[in-house]
C-alpha cells in the first residue's frame, strides 16, 4: 500500500478462500485486459467471461492467456454451458474446456429448465478434470425459489463436487438474491447461511449497495461476484472501511 493507515480489518491474501472476489469481463479487449490487470490483479481472484460472450470474443486464447500469465483464472460463464447442454452438446462443452485449458467451470440452470439431479450429475462430471463452481437461483424475476430450495439445492451442489456454490443475481443484480429494484432478499441471505457455511458461497453483487450490505453482514472478507471491472478498487475500499458507506463499520472503539 502507498501509506500506513491503523484499524483497517485484515484482508486474507491470494490465493484467497474467503475474500474471494470474481469479476466479469463483458467483452474486454486484449488491451482492455492488459490495464485493467496493470492496476487490479492483486485484488481479483477469478474472471468469469459473462454469460457466452466467449462465443464472440476476437483473440480469445490470448485474451485468456493474459490473465494466465498474471496467475488469474477464468471461467465461461454458466450461460454458455447452458446454451450446450440445451442442444445435446455436452461433450463439445467439455471439448472447448480442454482445449481452451480452462482450470474452472460454471454450471448453472438460470435460463433452462433442468432436472436438479441432471445438474448435480453435471457437476460430478465437470468435477473430474476442474474446479466446479455452480450458481443457484434462477435468471426469471418472476421466479422466486423458497429459501428452504435454495439451501436444498446448495448443499446437493456442494456434495455433488462444486468448489463454491454462487448465489445468482445476473450482471443487473435484479434477479435470484435480488428483488427487482437491486435491494436484498434478506431474510432469504440469513437463511441461507443457517445451514451453508459463508465461504462455500459466493454472493453475485453488482450493485455498490449490494457490496456494502454483504460487507457490512459478513465482514471484510465475504466471496463476492459480478463485480465489473471499473469496480473492483471501489470495492476494496468498501471492504477496509475506506468509502462513506463503510467508513464507520471498522473502526470499532477509535473515536477522535
């Protein structure tokens, strides 16, 4: 850091279990990316390559390839997974996984209707030759899963192979842990910790607002994800008390 600053909560270090933080690239450019990691690859865990923009992506081995080269890995998002299964293409998804040498995997069921031990049976797959993170909750505002599935579902997930369970609330953060104007469901987030532990789930929040509830809930050191690019210093300083909307949370009995 550039200066000393006391009370500040101790944030964990990469290779990170808890105070995980993954970030969407919608589309960067290889430059793009090459910034982007010149001023934030010690804060970022993992890049999650949104929804199948993969598909479109110019250069894209060498795209990936940067975030290798600066120890970041990266992951389809679930959507494209989605978009193979859907048409009976499985097998070319798990092609594509090798032959980009992606280390990570998303498997989620946001946009098609899939039986839930199908999905788990897609974990056990995945699991075999990379890291599993499976997202929970559905990409329809009009569908509201009761806590008591969400918890269900996490824990089969989990049990099935999955590093991390994610928590949907897609790149709006309007959807799954979200009602439909970005504020949280929070009874359902208490809930969900009653039975998960907090470092098995990482917890979509794209929006500021939703950042600083998590932090202000589980600390510091909450998994989040979603986080755009552009947000990912802000988020640093949400999480050690350096931003307004955190400002007091850490200070503890160190009044002027």
């Amino acid at each position: 850091m550039n200066y000393v600053l006391k009370n500040l909560p101790i944030r964990t270090e990469k290779p990170r279990v808890t105070g995980f933080t993954m970030v969407m690239d919608k589309g960067l450019s290889i430059r793009e990316v090459e910034n982007f990691l010149s001023a934030n690859s010690d804060y970022v865990d993992i890049v999650k390559l949104g929804w199948a923009t993969s598909y479109l992506t110019k250069n894209l081995a060498e795209k990936i390839q940067v975030y290798r080269d600066a120890g970041i890995p990266v992951y389809f998002g679930g959507t494209l997974f989605e978009a193979f299964v859907i048409r009976d293409q499985f097998d070319d998804y798990r092609r594509v996984l090798e032959k980009y040498d992606l280390g990570f995997a998303e498997v989620s069921d946001g946009s098609i209707s899939m039986p839930h031990d199908k999905k788990c049976e897609y974990i056990r797959i995945l699991s075999q030759d990379v890291t599993v993170l499976s997202e929970v909750g559905s990409k329809d505002a009009a569908k509201i899963i009761p806590p008591y599935k969400w918890i269900e579902q996490m824990q089969k997930e989990l049990d099935a192979g999955s590093w991390k369970v994610i928590g949907e609330a897609r790149e709006g953060g309007t959807v799954g842990l979200f009602r439909d104007s970005g504020e949280v469901r929070q009874g359902l987030v208490e809930e969900i910790l009653t039975k998960i532990p907090e470092e098995k789930i990482i917890w979509e929040a794209p929006q500021k607002e939703q950042q600083v509830w998590f932090v202000k809930l589980l600390g510091a050191n909450v998994n989040l994800g979603n986080i755009a690019p552009n947000e990912l210093i802000p988020l640093e300083t949400i999480r050690l008390g350096l931003r307004g909307d955190t400002f007091d949370h850490f200070l503890g009995d160190h009044p002027l």
